[in-house]
C-alpha cells in the first residue's frame, strides 16, 4: 500500500539524520558513525540524537516540538502505525530523540540547548566524517533560566511518556521519561527571571531564536494534564492562556515557535467532561475556523495551498502539513464528544486537502517527499546526501545528488506555487525535523482512514512550464494589465477632447487663419458664455455680452455704393462660465471706448483690423 510506504520513508528520514555511534539495524547504510566527541568541552556525553536539518547542528527546540507532534500522532493515530507495520520503527525513532533528551538534562537544574554554532558549521559542507571542531556547547540551568524551551522540554517527555505508557507498553521507560517532564517543568516554572532562551544563549538567535515563553508553559502545563490528570495543571495552563490571550485569542500558524492553537485542541480534549471544557471548546473552534477559512495573514495560494504570509517564507510545507494536523486533531476531538459533524468534515477535508497539495495536486506536479515520484526533488539541501565538499559551489558540486534522502519533507513552493529544485535555495529545498514531524503523524491517519492512492501515482514524469512570475503576478496578466492601461488612456483623452472640442476647433480655426495671412484675432462661440445671464441678457455683474450678430463678426456696414465708411471695433473675447470679474472698489471697471477715428475722404476709406478694447 503506498499510504504506508509513505509512512516508513518519512521515518526513515530521521534514521538520515542520526548521530552519534549508529546501531547495527540503521537502514541508512549511506550514513557514519559521526560527532562521538559532542558535550566532551562540558565534560558531558552529548554523542547521539538528531542533527537538526540539511546540516550538522542540533539545536533542542524545534527536536523537542518535533518529539512532541511525533508522539501525539503515535497516541491519536497508533492504529495507523499497526497497520502499516511501523510500530517497531515508530519506537525506534522517538527512543533515539528521547535517550540523547534524557543525556541532556543530566540532573534538575541544566539542560543542554544546542551544540555546534553557525559560524563554523554554515562555511561546511561535507560529508559527516570530517565535521569541524570543537563543536562548542550551550545550556540553559537554574541561573541561567531559558523558560520556553524548559517548559518545551517537559512537552516532549510528557507526551512521550504518554505514548510508551499507553501505546508501546513500555512503563518502566515511560516512567523515566515522566520523571524528566516533572523535573523540567517545574524548573521552567520556578526558575528565575522566566525569559527566552536566547537571553542566555545568544548563539541561538542564527536559528531559533524564540518569541516568548508562555505559550510553551501552557504547552507544557496542557501535556502535564494530558499525562497525570492532575487538575492543577489544568488550572495552569488557562492561566497561561488567558495571559497570552489578555488582548485578543490568539490564532496564528501552529509552528516550533508558536503552540497555543495546539494547546487549545489538546486542552479541549483532555478536559472532556470537566467544567472548563466549554472553554477550551471555544478556543479550539476559533483557532480551527480562522484556520480552516484561511483567514487573514493566511490565504490559499491559487493552487491550493494554505499559506501564511511571515510564518510560511521560509518553510510553507511544514505550516500547511502542521496546519492539516491540527484539523485532523480537532475532527478527532469532536467526533469523541458527539460534535458537530459537519464540523469535523470541514476540518478533514481542509486537512485531505494540504495533504493532497503536498503530495503532488499541485501546480508544479510535484510530491514534495523525496524519493516518491520523478518529479520528487532532487536536490534537497543535505550536505551528507549531496555528496559535494564546496560551500562555494553546492549547486554544481556535485551536479547530481550522489544519494536520496527517502522520505524527506523539503521547505516547499512560494506563494505563487512556484518551486526551484537547487540546493542553495534553502528555504524550499531544505529538509529538517521539525519538517517531517507533523507528515510522520498525518500518514499514519492516512493509513487508517485512505482507500485511494496518493496523488503522485498518476502524475506523469516530468515537471509543466509554468508562466514566468514577475511581482507575483504571470507575465500574461503583467501584458493584459498593460494593454488595458493603454486602452483607458486613450478612452480618457477622448472623452477630454470629445467635452474640449469647441475650444479644440476654434484653436485649429485660428491657427489655420494665421497661416493664411488672416487677421491675427479670431472670435468665437463660447457655448457656456450665457450662463450667467439674468432676464435682460446681462451678466449678473451688470454686464451686457456682445449681441449674436456682433459675436458671429457682423459689423461692417455698407452704403449703396459698397465703399465701406466705418468698422465696428469688435468686442473682448467671450468670457467663460463663472468667470469672475475683478472689481476696482465699488464699481466693476467699464471697457474703455477705442479713440476718435482719423479725418477720412470717402476716396480714400480707412479700413481698421484687429482694433480692441485696452
């Protein structure tokens, strides 16, 4: 079945991304033994757990999220892992995280939060037998408090506990891993001053700098509840979230950074039947609607794909995949307390959806899990499977990946669903595993509940040719808005000269008369000059206009002998509409009369052109 194939290649993936001394079942045969001498400037043995991403560093806040969601899917879901075969391998992979957690809380007041720096592990890309040293370490400790990922920590053992307690049937471990959450979180709780991890640990800011704390307190608090029942965590964690939500229900992406739509479907679940259920009901289905509807900063891209604007830059896969199992979370919550049905279908089909979007019904054909599909990436940015050694040139050395990554989530399309498929551009081809977390869950959902096969599986090989983007719009609709643009300039200067056109003829008129060695001055008929008249033909000025025999430039009268005798000055140009006139004190100032004509003999008339009033 190839639902289930999926399922054991998204585990497979973190079998890629060990460290330390690898067992003799690994998988993976591609990968070495590698970073043995970790926590060693400590005097601590760190060797083991997961490197976080494409390359050699391990950072525990995004590996304690992941542990997190991994062991939420395996209780929610733990029918899909049987029926794919997968538990061993469900077992093996969250073991592996925990065993290298519990080395790095070795005793109540210190937890170890990364190791390795950007400095030194970013100019490095090479296999993983030659990684650059020392590797430095760095913690967080009772006077040295990083509340959020203190409190994300116990998340992870709890829920983790929860798992091998209820579902692997392992209690001895689950005890232990119990044991470190309530250690955890109360250090997370009482440490002081509560603060972001990066205050102490400034290094952390190149990667995971995180946003607050409160929200992984409530986090914690809400699995602490899940695991004991206990109702003063209950009391906690809506203490933490009515803190957080003091300005307004919070309803952003669910991500490694931001859980608090994850506690409101977490919370409502486990208080089913308690007197604060209404509440948590009432977050879950605020943040399951705006996540649904894909309310604003989110929007579906035009191919599908529910995207964020901020969150979804960097990784947009990983939000749509952590938002699709949140819908399937909260479905699952609703159908278990005789929900709204047509509720939880909505969720699912939004959920079926991403789902869908992720493993190829996409503009770019395209299943963003590696090795699935031709048209799977090929280049993801892993330095152990590129096989290259230059920083420089990752993307031409080598020219082909030299091995595949099964299983891998890569970052994901932009948010115009276009994909670049090179190992530089990090932000869609990187593979981490915070990526594969929330794919790793949502398989084994699909496992219990798909009859059909996954989308890829009837995509041809082969990528189409999309339309370039520009601005985030194709160049075809860059060209019509253009064309468009054209045609309502020209509507705009027609409809100008259409209302203009006396005035347009009059000015031709005129220039053509010059041209010909006519009078300099040319009258016209202004067709908004009476405007203004009142009853007697005066201007409400007191002015009379010219007659309309005087504007058409009748003036020239004749005798009997055709001789003309005297010209009429003709009047001032037509005043316009609303014109104002100045006045000069109490009286508008009069047109001056034209001089006395000269002495004239009708033998020799005098003819006067262009003659005006000063």
């Amino acid at each position: 079945m190839l639902v289930s194939r999926l399922l054991d290649y998204s585990l497979l993936f973190y079998e890629a991304q060990r460290s330390g001394k690898l067992p003799a079942d690994q998988r993976i045969t591609w990968r070495n033994d590698s970073a043995l001498n970790d926590g060693q400037d400590v005097g601590v043995d760190l060797s083991g757990g997961y490197y976080d991403a494409g390359d050699y560093m391990k950072f525990i806040f995004p590996l304690t999220f992941s542990l997190t969601q991994v062991c939420w899917g395996g209780i929610e879901f733990f029918e899909g892992y049987k029926l794919a075969n997968e538990t061993k391998y469900l077992d093996q992979m969250v073991r592996w995280g925990m065993d290298w957690l519990i080395k790095a809380h070795p005793n109540n007041d210190t937890l170890y939060v990364q190791i390795g720096t950007d400095q030194v592990d970013n100019n490095y890309w090479g296999p993983d037998t030659t990684i650059p040293l020392p590797r430095a370490t760095f913690q967080v400790s009772r006077s040295k408090p990083g509340t959020d990922v203190m409190a994300d920590a116990a998340a992870a053992f709890a829920s983790c506990s929860m798992l091998y307690r209820d579902k692997l049937n392992d209690t001895a471990y689950a005890t232990t891993l119990q044991t470190h959450a309530n250690s955890l979180f109360s250090l997370a709780e009482t440490a002081t001053p509560q603060q972001v991890y990066q205050t102490v640990v400034p290094a952390v800011t190149c990667c995971y700098a995180s946003s607050g704390f409160v929200d992984e307190l409530a986090w914690g608090a809400a699995w602490m509840y899940t695991l004991t029942n206990d109702t003063s965590y209950m009391t906690k964690a809506g203490t933490y979230v009515d803190q957080v939500n003091s300005g307004g229900v919070q309803t952003g992406s669910v991500t490694w950074d931001n859980k608090l739509g994850a506690v409101y479907i977490l919370m409502a679940s486990s208080t089913q039947g308690t007197s604060v259920n209404s509440k948590w009901q009432d977050l879950a289905t605020q943040y399951a609607d705006f996540t649904s509807s894909a309310s604003k900063p989110c929007q579906y891209t035009k191919g599908g794909l529910y995207y964020c604007s901020g969150d979804s830059k960097d990784d947009s896969a990983v939000i749509a995949a952590n938002a699709a199992l949140s819908m399937h979370l909260m479905a699952n919550q609703l159908d278990k307390m005789g929900g709204a049905q047509d509720k939880s279908d909505s969720y699912r089909m939004f959920a079926l959806n991403q789902i869908n979007y992720l493993l190829g019904d996409n503009p770019e054909k395209t299943p963003y899990i590696v090795g699935v599909h031709p048209n799977s990436p090929i280049n993801p940015h892993s330095a152990p499977a590129s096989g290259g050694v230059s920083v420089d040139n990752i993307d031409s050395d080598p020219v082909k990946e030299l091995r595949t990554i099964y299983g891998a989530l890569v970052g994901g399309p932009d948010k115009n669903d276009r994909f670049e498929d090179v190992r530089s551009n990090w932000r869609q081809s990187e593979v981490a595993l915070d990526y594969n977390a929330p794919m790793t869950a949502l398989m084994a959902y699909q496992v219990m509940t798909s009859k059909e096969s996954p989308p890829y599986v009837v995509i041809p090989a082969g990528r189409p040719d999309l339309p370039a983007i520009l601005n985030g719009m194709e160049i075809w609709q860059i060209i019509l808005i253009v064309i468009g643009s054209i045609f309502v300039a020209i509507g705009i200067c027609a409809v100008f000269c259409y209302r203009k056109r006396d005035h347009i003829r009059a000015w031709a008129a005129a220039r053509k008369n010059r041209k010909n060695g006519g009078p300099k001055y040319q009258l016209t008929v202004n067709r908004d000059s009476r405007r203004d008249l009142n009853k007697e033909g005066e201007l409400e000025h007191g002015m009379r206009l010219p007659s309309e025999e005087q504007e058409l430039g009748q003036y020239d009268h004749t005798r009997d002998d055709g001789v003309v005798h005297s010209l009429a000055v003709p009047p001032p140009p037509p005043l316009r509409a609303n014109q104002e006139f100045a006045l000069d004190n109490s009286a508008m100032r009069r047109p001056v009369p034209p001089p006395p004509l000269p002495a004239r003999h009708d033998e020799d008339p005098i003819l006067l052109q262009n003659a005006y009033r000063s």
